[in-house]
C-alpha cells in the first residue's frame, strides 16, 4: 500500500487513503505496478503486521482507505486478487484439430490495456 500523500508504504498519522500497489522484482530490478481493478471480497490489509478490517475499498480504482489513519511511521500491506484488462492483438485465432471432437488453440496474444 502507497500512502497517496507521501507515496510511503507507511502511515503518517494523518492520511487514511492508500494506493494499492504490486512490486514486481527481477534481480537488482524492480517494478511498482498500480493496481485499479481489486477483485471485491478478496483484499485483506495490515498495519504494522496486524490484519485490520477498518478500510473500504474502491474497485474501480484501487484506492483503500482505513477508518483511521494508520500511526506515523507504521507499515501498511496488502494482499488479495486483482484483475488485468487486455484486449485481442490478432483479429482472429488459429484453431487446430486435436482429436475428434476437440480442439485447440496453441496461443493467443494479448496486449494490457494501460490506464
């Protein structure tokens, strides 16, 4: 979680509204993604490594915010599912003839569409 005034993972004492965010890590590399489409029911939150439910969820665009802002200095997490846009990059697919009465399609490309 991303405090959205200090752009922290920790609390300050006074914002209560938190971006949900996914680091993706590849060696020395690393990735913070924005995630705006949380799958309703699956998120869980913590502060300072203790499970809360005093938050409501936006799901159209990420944004937790707790009933309380959390204590100046204290870590914020979450977990939970989410869900990726994508669109067709191909007008059609290329299906095959496994067996009798089967059929398959050996890939499909898709393109994440950004907000």
């Amino acid at each position: 979680l991303v405090n959205t005034v200090t752009g922290l993972t920790q609390g300050d004492g006074s914002t209560k509204t938190f971006q949900l965010t996914k680091r993706y890590t590849s060696g020395s590399l690393s990735h913070d993604r924005e995630i705006n489409f949380p799958q309703t029911g699956t998120i869980l939150a913590s502060v300072n490594s203790i499970a809360t439910t005093a938050f409501t969820l936006n799901s159209a665009t990420g944004v937790l915010t707790f009933t309380a802002a959390p204590g100046n200095g204290l870590a914020t997490k979450w977990g939970g599912l989410f869900y990726v846009p994508v669109q067709f990059t191909q007008q059609q697919l290329n299906i095959s003839t496994e067996d009798y009465g089967t059929q398959a399609v050996k890939s499909i490309d898709l393109r994440e569409i950004k907000q």
